[in-house]
C-alpha cells in the first residue's frame, strides 16, 4: 500500500481554507519558512479511499475480540465522543481568560472528585499523558518527599518480578535502583522476601493490585504496612483499577500515590485510537509536590494554582482536556452502581473464558481470578512444539486480536487474557471455539501453524529488527 505522500499529485489538492478574516501580519524574516510545505494533495475521494483502505487493515476492539491482557481494551462508548466534540469543549485555548472557561475547569474539578472517590485518594493532577508517564511523575512526588526530609539515603524502589516493564523503567529514569522480589509458589508477593528487602535505603514500593496474573494480593494491608513501616511510601499501577473500582480502593489498602490509565478502566481511546492520559492521585500529604495547574473552587469560582514545591511540570497546562472529558462522561453514564457492575462483570467474564479455556490449555495458577488470567503453553510447545507465538498468529487468521504474549516473565510461553466486562457470552462463546478449533490444529497439524498468520496484509514481522533498528521517518 502506497504512503499517502506517494499517492500525492500536484493539483489534486482538496484543501479549502476559509478566507482569512483577521488582519494579516508579516512575519519576521527569520520566522519564516524558507522550503515549500510538503503537504500531500489529494482529492476528497482519494483521501477518503486511503484512510477506509487503513482503516480496514487496522485491527480495533470495534473490529472483533481483543483479549489483550493487562490493557482493558473495553468498548469506547459512542457518548464519550459527543461530549468531547461539544463546541464549548473543544473550541478553547489553553491561554483563554480564565472566566471564560469556567465550565471546562468544573469538568475538570468533577472529574478529580469522582477519581478521587473511587480510588481513595485526596487530590489528583490530570498533566501525565499515560499510565508510564504518571508511574515516573508518582516516583518524582516519592523522591520530592524523601529529600524535603532531607532523608537522602533512601535509593532503592522495590518491585516484584510480576510488574509491568514500565515500572521498574519509571522508578530508573526517576534516579532509583530497582530491586526486584520473587513471587511466591502462588504467583503473590512474598513477604518474607519483602521483609528482607525492605530497610533504610526503601524509597518505596509499586505494585499492582490484582496483579499481572489477574490475582488478588491476600496480604496487601501486611505488604504496604511493611514499607511504610520501614519509612518507604507505596505506589499503585492502577492499569487493573478495572477489576476493582466500586469494590475496594487503592486508598484504603495503603498506597500513598497512584495512576490511573482512563485509556483502560475509563473507556477513552488506547493505543493508535487518540491520546492516552495517567492522571496520578496521592495522598493529602504529597499534594503540594504536584504538578502546576492544579484546578481549585473558591467561592464558586474555579482557577488554577500552582503546589508550593512543585515537582514542576510534566507535560503543557493539564493535561489531554478533551481525553478527561471523555472519562468524566463514562462515569457519569454509568454511576456508581454503574462502575461497581463493571468490576463485577469484567471478573466474570474473565472466570467464564478461564473456566472455558482451562479445558484446553494450561491456566498459569489455576483458581477464581480478577479481571484477567494467563495461559502456558509450555507442555504443548514441549509435546507439539508450538508456541504462544504461533497461537497468537493463529488467532489473527481467525479474527481474534492476540492475547498479551510473553507476560508476565515468570510465566513461560505466556498468554494473558483480559476479555472486559463489554464483551458479551456469545462472543467469549466464539472465542472459545476458536481456541478449541487451534488446539485441535495443535495436536493434529502442529507445522501448519508455524506458517500463519496467513490472511493478514504482512506474514511474520521481523520484531527484534523493528525494535532494534526502528525506521520512524519514511525516505524517498
Ligand atoms: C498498561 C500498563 C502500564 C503502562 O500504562 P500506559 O498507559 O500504557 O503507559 C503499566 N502497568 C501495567 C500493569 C499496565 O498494564
């Protein structure tokens, strides 16, 4: 397929711009451009062709089945949209009177109440642009406590070996040492090893709560006791806030500061679909670390303040607006019976499939999970020699987006599902056969699937060279 600057032809441009109706000024010289913009031109039509063509060789929740684990790839209801287009929403700049906004900040200041509620925490700023952003703008507020204290022999953050990469990533770009602690037999923190750990040099620990097994930490109240006790603060990777949220809060299992992805538990697009936002709540405690642009009431009216000690600003004003929008109206839609079902649900569905599939394949730590579940395929790659990898390419030819692979590390030849509370049992029934169907395929014709996928628009992708070698910028 064609780069839409490839398709381009001079004079097919279909660019209609209104006529200027303010004054024109001349720009400095050395403001000005000195080369032609390179602008792709294309009718209507042929623009409309190229993005449907796009459009129908991407994969999205809108397009089938997307267990990806870990991720919450829900439904985006359609009434998050209408809101976020709504003129009043969108027609506004950043640098506007502030009364002139006062809507816009109320949206905001709502939207941090109802997090607030929902995950127990005292106050929240909206400015990180993803779960990883807010991990490190979290880790900054830990650190920007330690040395208000002064208390600089605190270096090291503890991590367990289920955590998300970005985890430990966070806590080095923030200037940490990591150390990471085995889980137990059950796939849990072990706290003994936590208590080894943990001493003087604790900044702090992250975790995830259920983790990335999809279980439920027993001994969460222990685990955070244990840190705070030995002096260190506690951060919660709220990707999993989904199989929680109505039931039970971070807040209250004693972690001192957290994100929120609203990509995943909130319903706003994820991934290629628009911006991602990680807002990040902690305690009345930390609250003067945040970020600048924090939303305060006074006496009806809303306006902007900035923290006294500030960590300083971690992304432009407050964040992707139009993204908090789209969360605002999610929780509005559903309420707070609303949000409980989804947790309830997304279990649910994710204990059906577990119980459907474990027929099959083997479940990780077999048992009632939270939201999601991880699969090995070990004893089939040993007896078939057929890989997560060959399944994941396998469910591509039949319409089925690949589970999360290769996560987490301890599991070997890993699958994590997570279907969602929107997915429907009819759909979880279509997967299930789709699962029996390749494990008959497995056992009967192992080679066939080193060979899939086999109806997507590219086979097997080299990824280690994507990776190492990535080449972001087309060239001529
Ligand atoms: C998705 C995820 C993250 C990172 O969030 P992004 O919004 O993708 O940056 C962190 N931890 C866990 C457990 C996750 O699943």
């Amino acid at each position: 397929m064609q780069l839409i600057f490839e398709k381009s032809k001079q004079g097919h441009g279909s660019a209609l711009i209104p006529e200027c109706d303010v004054p024109e000024i001349q720009l400095p010289q050395n403001l000005r451009r000195t080369t032609p913009l390179n602008m792709p031109e294309l009718s209507e039509l042929e623009l409309s062709r190229h993005y449907t063509k796009l459009m129908k060789r991407t994969f999205g929740v809108n397009s089938g089945f997307y267990p990806l684990g870990s991720c919450t790839m829900k439904y985006n209801p359609r009434i998050n949209e209408d809101m976020a287009n709504l003129n009043g929403f969108k027609d506004i700049h950043p640098l506007q009177p502030i009364e002139t906004v006062q809507g816009c900040l109320a949206a905001l200041h709502e939207t941090e109440q109802a997090l607030c509620l929902i995950t127990g925490m005292d106050t929240m700023t909206f400015q990180p642009a993803a779960g990883a952003h807010g991990e490190l703008t979290g880790v900054l507020l830990i650190k920007a406590y330690h040395e208000e204290r002064e208390d600089y022999k605190r270096t090291k953050i503890i991590v367990p070996d289920t955590a998300h990469g970005t985890n430990p990533a966070s806590a080095t770009m923030a200037g940490y040492t990591v150390v990471n602690i085995p889980s137990n037999a059950k796939g849990c923190v072990d706290i003994d090893k936590l208590r080894e750990a943990v001493g003087e040099d604790t900044a702090g620990l992250m975790l995830t709560n259920p983790n990335t097994l999809g279980l439920f930490e027993p001994d969460i109240l222990e685990i955070t006791r244990i840190v705070h006790d030995a002096g260190g603060l506690n951060y919660y990777d709220g990707a999993n806030l989904n199989a929680i949220m109505g039931i039970t809060r971070p807040g209250d299992m004693g972690f001192d500061v957290m994100h929120i992805n609203l990509h995943k538990t909130f319903s706003t697009p994820h991934g290629g679909g628009g911006p991602g936002s990680g807002p990040v709540g902690c305690k009345y405690f930390l609250a003067d670390y945040l970020p600048r642009n924090q939303v305060i009431k006074l006496n009806d009216e809303y306006s902007f303040f900035c923290p006294p000690v500030t960590i300083g600003c971690v992304k432009a004003f407050y964040g992707n607006f139009l993204v908090i929008i789209r969360a605002l109206t999610y929780i509005k839609t559903l309420g707070p019976d609303g949000i409980k079902q989804v947790a309830e649900n997304a279990v649910l569905n994710a204990n059906y499939l577990r119980h459907r599939l474990s027929e099959y394949y083997d479940v990780a730590y077999p048992g009632i999970c939270m939201h999601e579940f991880v699969l090995s395929l070990q004893n089939l790659k040993d007896k078939y020699g057929v890989s997560a990898l060959d399944v994941a390419k396998a469910l591509l030819d039949n319409g089925i987006h690949p589970p999360t692979m290769y996560f987490p590390l301890i599991v070997h030849e890993a699958l994590m599902l997570e279907p969602t509370e929107t997915e429907s049992k009819d759909a979880m029934d279509e997967a299930v056969a789709v699962f029996v169907k390749i494990y008959e395929q497995i056992t009967t014709d192992p080679e066939s699937l080193h060979r899939m996928p086999l109806t997507t628009p590219v086979r097997r992708l080299d990824e280690v060279g994507a990776a190492r070698n990535p080449r972001l910028r087309f060239c001529c």
